[in-house]
C-alpha cells in the first residue's frame, strides 16, 4: 500500500485514512485542521445547492435549444480548417525559396 492518506468526504464529515502498512509511518497532514474547518462552510453551502438545483433544471431547456446552433457552427470550423492548412503550406513553400536563393 502506498504512502500518504485517503481523503473522504460522505455527509458532513470528512474522514482522513492513513495509507501505511506500520501505522504513524506518513508524514502528518498539514492542512487537517483546514478541511475540519472548511467541513462547517460545505454544511451551511449544502442548502444553497439545493435551491440552484431548480434553475439548474429549467436551464435544461435552453441548453438543448442551443444545441443546434453548435452544430450549425460546425461547419464554419471546418470550412476554416482548409483555410489554415492553406496557409501553413504557403508559408512552408516561401521559406524554401528563399534557403534556395541564398544558394543552401
């Protein structure tokens, strides 16, 4: 089993496992009492995502409707793609001229 710990978040809690085959052998964690701190902010933070959730869904609807115009838009990527190996090439063939004017 490798070094270091396993960090798990379920719930309201946060559950830190050191992955050690002799117990106490990982360097210990830092930022420990950050996440037990930060775990009081995603509590009081779960309510509001549960309120975005419905705006979330209803923008379902305008996702779907734009859905189109992405694939409209899929032609104009293609159509420039040409215009781009056109140039590269122009460009490829210009700098060969000229390495064959100074005579390499």
């Amino acid at each position: 089993m490798s070094s270091g710990y396993t960090i798990v978040i379920s719930g309201y809690y946060i559950v830190i496992t050191e992955n050690c085959i002799v117990p106490g052998c990982c360097p210990k964690v830092a930022n420990y009492a950050a996440y037990v701190v930060n775990d009081g902010a995603l509590v009081a933070n779960y309510g509001t995502f549960v309120v975005n959730d419905g705006a979330l869904v209803v923008n379902d609807g305008t996702l779907v409707v734009n859905d189109g115009a992405l694939v409209a838009n899929d032609g104009v990527l293609v159509a420039n793609g040409g215009a781009l190996d056109r140039n590269f090439l122009w460009k490829v063939f210009k700098v060969e001229v000229k390495l064959q004017n100074i005579g390499v």
